[in-house]
C-alpha cells in the first residue's frame, strides 16, 4: 500500500513538473494575396433532396478568410516529434454529415484517436477515407439516414486525409492525423493555441490544404509562459 | 424468319443472311452504347464508389435494391449501370446462341452447369460469399437456358460464331472487371490503386466489346453478304487502307489517353483551352504545379493535379491534331461509295475536337464530358469499320 502511494505521488509529482516548465503556444495565421473566388456546388443545389437544405447557393469552403487576412482551417503542428501521442485516451472528434456537407471541412486528430462519424442528414451517404499513407486503412461504409455513428482511426501520421462521399462527391473532408497532441486548427479569425507545449526550441510547421499543403515552418522556443508565432502564407 | 441458309461441305445448313439476326445485333450495339453512356457519367460524376459493395448493393440483391436508395444521388447513376450491364449481358448470350446455333448448345450447357454449381459452392463458403455465389449461379442460369431452347437453330456462317464466343466472353470479362473496379477499390499493387487500373480496363475494353458487336452487325447485314457473294465487288476507288487503319490504331490510343486522366479523378490538368495555363507550353516545375494547385478549386476531381497529368493532357491535344489530319486525309483520297462515310467519320471527328474544347470550358461538365466520350467511341467504331471495308475491297481487287 504504501509503494503504491509512493508511485502514485511519483507520477503526480512528475506531471506537475512537466506542466510547470509547459506553456501554450499562440498565433495567427495570415494569408497574403487574393484567393481565387470560391466556386458555387451547383451538383448540390440541383441534388432533389440535398437541395432543399440550402436555401442559397452553397459554395466551396477552400479559403476562410476573415476581414484582417486571418485565415481559417490552417492546421499549425510542431515538427519532428513522433511516438508521443495520447490519442488512444484523448476524447473523440466528431465529423458531422449535415445538409449534405462535412461540417468540419478540416479537423486534426492524433494517431490511434477515435474519430466519430455522424451523419445527420435524412439521407444515404458513404463513409470514404482514402489515406495516402501505407498503413491507414482505407475503408468504403455506408451510413443510412440518420444511421448509427461509425468509428474510424488512423495508425499513421499523414496530412489531410480525405474523407468523401461518394453518393454525393462533392462532399469532403480531409482530417490531418499527428503522431502527438501538439497541434491545433485555426479558428475563424486564423488564431490557434496549441496547449501545454513543453518548455524547449520547435520547428512548427502551418499547413494549409491550398495554400499551403506543404507547410510554413519557422523555429519557435517555447518556455514556461508559452510562446507566440505568426504565420503568413501567401496565394499567387 | 426470311432467313437465307447455305449448305456446308460437311453437309450441316448456316445462315447466310437473317434480317432479324441482324437487327437483334443493332440492338446489342444499342444497349451496349447505352451502357457505355452511363458508365461514362459514373465516372465523369466520381460516383464509381457510391455503391460500396458488388456484386450485392448496401447488402441487397442486385434486384431488390429499394427504389428510394436507387434514387439517391450517385447511387442512381452506378446502380442504374450495375442493371444495364445485366440486360447487356443478357443480350450478348443470346446474340452468341443465335449466331453459334446448334453447335453451340452443348458448350453452353456446360458453362452454364459449372457455373451455377461454382455459385452454389460459393454460397456454402459463407455469408460474404453470397452476393458472389448468386451472381455466378444467376449468370449460369441465363447461360444454361441459352443452352436449353431452340435444340436445331442454323448457326451463322463463319466467322460469325466465332466473333459471337468472344462477345460472350468479353462481356463477362467487362462485368468481373466492373465489380473487381469496386471490391478491390482500396488495393495498392506496385504503387497503383487496383480501383483506378481496373476502371481504367473496364473503360477501354468497354470501347473494344462495342467494336466488336458493331463488327457482329456488319457481318450480319444485308450490304455484307450482298458484297461476299457477288463477283464483280465494286471498287470504292480507296487507295487509303492503311491510313484508314493508321488512324483508327490512332483513335483506339487516344480513347486509352482519356480514360488514364478520367480515372485519375484529378478533374482538369489544364483548365484553358486552345492555350495551357496561360502559355502555348505550360509551366511545369514543381513551384509552378503547386501553385496551379493552390488555385484550382475542383468540385469533384479533388486530387492534385501532377505535371505528368499535365503532360498527358498535352499529348491528348497532340494526338487529336494528329487524328483530325489524318482522317480528313482519308476522306480526301476516298472515293467511290465509301467517299460520305468517310465525310461522316470527318464529320464525327470535328465533333468529337469541339467536345474535347466544350469539357474544357465547360470545367468538365458531366453531360458534356461523357458526349466526349460516346462521341468517341462512334469515332473509333466507324474508322474501324471502314477499315474492314476497305481491306475487305483490297482483298477482292486482287482476287
């Protein structure tokens, strides 16, 4: 009884320790130079069903981008670190099917990390990931109306995995599998916080699916109070 | 029936000519034009994988699908393809009885036997078999009827059955193919995704099976066998054989071009036309494909597109200059009766180069793409029909 006390103050002490000498890592990310005009998704304007749920012409989510550049769905991840993720305990994220769209378009997941897929639409969809990385399965489910969520998880790291449906195909979304927690998407205004970074120097990369798909890197120290870094990535 | 029957040295009768024999082909090539038609729109609309399974559909039976399932987006378009390939099929076993006739019957029984006993013996391995053991056993069915009815029909003079037994097994080729496009989708072998290899085979044999019923129905028309059977064959003047089969070989290439970018599901390589990105010779360094990348937005073809992928969409442009000159090179030294078609297949390719620009401009509009397609494959049909003509009168001339 008493060893295991002893162990258990152990291991409080050393994670105490770790987030003491941990802080967040903060930015935004900026685009530079005019995106290109989203197009409208007329195939699902015209769908008979899928229609109906949109009252105007949807179009493509490829850049989102707020009035002071901030730009959206920018998945910001420190670079060569593998072997640490925490995604068999980490609480699951939600892709939803709604309206006949992904809803998110761009979601970031650790490896082994459950991902849950709703489909909240009265209508048929497929489940398609179509990994490009050897060791992620690829996998072809349906999913009837508002059917049972399926489950999903991915053993490797690999970037923007695509998600479709094949029923309706012009809905995608592309999930970037991390092999450790320390990540995070940008929000509507490009902002991000990757949490309790541990206190060292980085190369953190920003990748945008368009803009970006290979990454903008630059070498970042974090300490104790957290860091920042801004991120600029640019259309031509 | 009106059918004209000849007797052969070994003393059995054949058909010479059968009017219904040969319009029951021109309904074969019909079905099969339909069917490549809807095949086409499944994958200029990217919805080849709507249906996750095969042979069954979401764990159904081919033919209990519930309409409103049908009815659903993509599932319409690869379903409606599933059951139009059946009616084909059935089509193609029938053509292949009539035209083998008698002689046929005792190798249909057989086929038909072993392939509904393989059904049964696929149902006993289990539940995952079972979609599979009914489509064999369903297939052996229709084949063993085949072998059953009409004990003393004339076969079709040679080499009729002969063409007739390869439909039959192109056409059970084509479905094993369809299906393997959709069960073995996510295999990787040698860096190539089994789904795309497959799909791209089941595309351009798909051209090959309609060239080869459309030969079916030449061979089987009134005009064939008036032209086999008279002496004094007319002369159509063609001094072009060669380019006629040069070109054709040329048209069969370019089908194979095609379906290697439709089935690479990357949308459009090059978005403009008659220009390419912008230049006479586009700009194909890593930097500048990732910038074509960043500001291309697919709504369907949602893969990057790749400098090969660029490359190979000029060599599609190339190819059709070189086919448009070559073929009106064929109807300029054609002369005699074979002069207008060869004015049509000119006719036909002109059409075909103003589809190729439309799929363009139009970002690669399923209806419009898929016009390209069947246009296509008429083009490759009538040049190679002309081509036996014409190697058919050559033959004669030096009689």
């Amino acid at each position: 009884m008493k060893m295991k006390t002893v162990l258990a103050l152990a291991v409080g002490l050393t994670a105490t320790l770790q987030v003491a000498t941990a802080g967040d890592l903060t930015g935004t990310v900026t685009l530079k130079g005019t995106p290109p005009a989203e197009k409208e998704i007329t195939p699902l304007k015209d769908d008979a069903t899928c229609g109906k749920f949109h009252a105007a012409m949807p179009k493509t989510q490829f850049f989102v981008v707020a009035a002071n550049g901030g730009l959206a769905d920018t998945v910001v991840m420190l670079k060569g670190i593998s072997g640490k993720s925490t995604g068999a305990s980490a609480a699951p994220v939600v892709l939803d099917q709604k309206s006949c769209v992904y809803v998110p378009q761009i979601v970031a997941v650790q490896t082994g990390q459950t991902i849950t897929v709703k489909n909240s639409d009265p209508v048929l969809h497929n489940v398609h990931s179509i990994p490009a990385v050897a060791g992620n399965e690829e996998k072809n489910l349906a999913q009837m109306p508002n059917g049972a969520d399926l489950t999903l998880k991915f053993d490797k790291a690999e970037n923007f995995l695509k998600f479709k449906c094949d029923v309706h195909p012009w809905m995608f979304a592309w999930v970037t599998v991390v092999d450790h927690p320390y990540f995070a998407v940008t929000d509507k205004e490009g902002k991000f916080t990757i949490k309790d970074v541990p206190a060292g120097k980085y190369t953190v990369t920003a990748l945008h699916r368009k803009a970006a798909p290979l990454g903008v890197e630059q070498e970042v120290e974090v300490k104790a109070d957290g860091a920042k870094a801004d991120f600029t990535v640019e259309v031509k | 029936m009106n059918d004209e029957k000849n007797t052969s040295a070994a003393g059995g009768d054949f058909i010479i000519h059968s009017p219904w024999l040969h319009r029951f082909a021109l309904l074969t090539v019909a079905a099969t034009l339909g069917l490549i038609g809807i095949g086409g729109l499944v994958t200029s609309k990217a919805v080849g994988m709507s249906v996750p399974d095969w042979p069954t559909s979401y764990g159904y039976h081919m033919f209990a699908l519930p309409i409103a399932t049908w009815l659903t987006g993509g599932v319409f378009h690869e379903h409606t393809h599933r059951l139009w390939a059946t009616i084909v099929g059935v089509l193609v076993v029938a053509l292949m009885r009539w035209l083998g006739g008698r002689t046929a019957r005792r190798a249909l029984l057989i086929i038909g036997g072993a392939e509904i006993l393989a059904g049964f013996a696929l149902l006993a391995l289990g539940p995952d078999w079972r979609g599979a053991g009914h489509f064999l056993s369903g297939i052996g069915g229709v084949v063993l009827l085949a072998g059953v009815v009409w004990v003393n029909s004339s076969p079709a003079a040679r080499p009729l059955p002969a063409l007739g037994w390869w439909a039959f097994w192109l056409v059970q080729v084509q479905g094993l193919l369809g299906g393997l496009r959709v069960v073995l989708d996510a295999h990787v072998v040698a860096g190539a995704k089994l789904g795309m290899v497959f799909g791209l085979i089941h595309g351009c044999l798909g051209q090959a099976f309609l060239l080869l019923l459309c030969v079916i129905a030449l061979l089987t028309s009134r005009w064939w066998q008036k032209q086999h059977s008279e002496s004094g064959i007319q002369n159509p003047e063609c001094s072009a054989q060669r380019w006629f089969l040069f070109t054709t070989v040329m048209i069969f290439l370019q089908l194979i071009l095609g379906a290697t970018m439709r089935h690479q599901h990357a949308g459009l390589a090059i978005p403009d036309f008659p220009l390419a990105h912008g230049k006479l010779w586009p700009d194909t360094s890593p930097a500048a494909v990732a910038s074509y990348n960043a500001v291309r937005f697919e709504l369907a073809g949602e893969n990057p597109i790749t400098a090969a992928q660029i490359w190979l969409q000029l060599a599609h442009r190339a190819l059709a200059v070189v086919i448009l000159s070559a073929v009106a090179v064929c109807a300029w030294r054609t002369r005699g009766f074979l002069r207008r078609p060869a004015l049509i297949w000119l006719g036909l390719i002109l059409v075909q180069a103003g589809l190729g620009a439309w799929t363009i401009w139009s970002n690669k509009a399923a209806d419009v793409a898929t016009a390209h397609v069947l246009v296509g494959a008429l083009s490759l049909v009538t040049g190679a029909l002309l081509t036996i003509i014409t190697f058919r009168f050559s033959g004669a001339a030096r009689q």
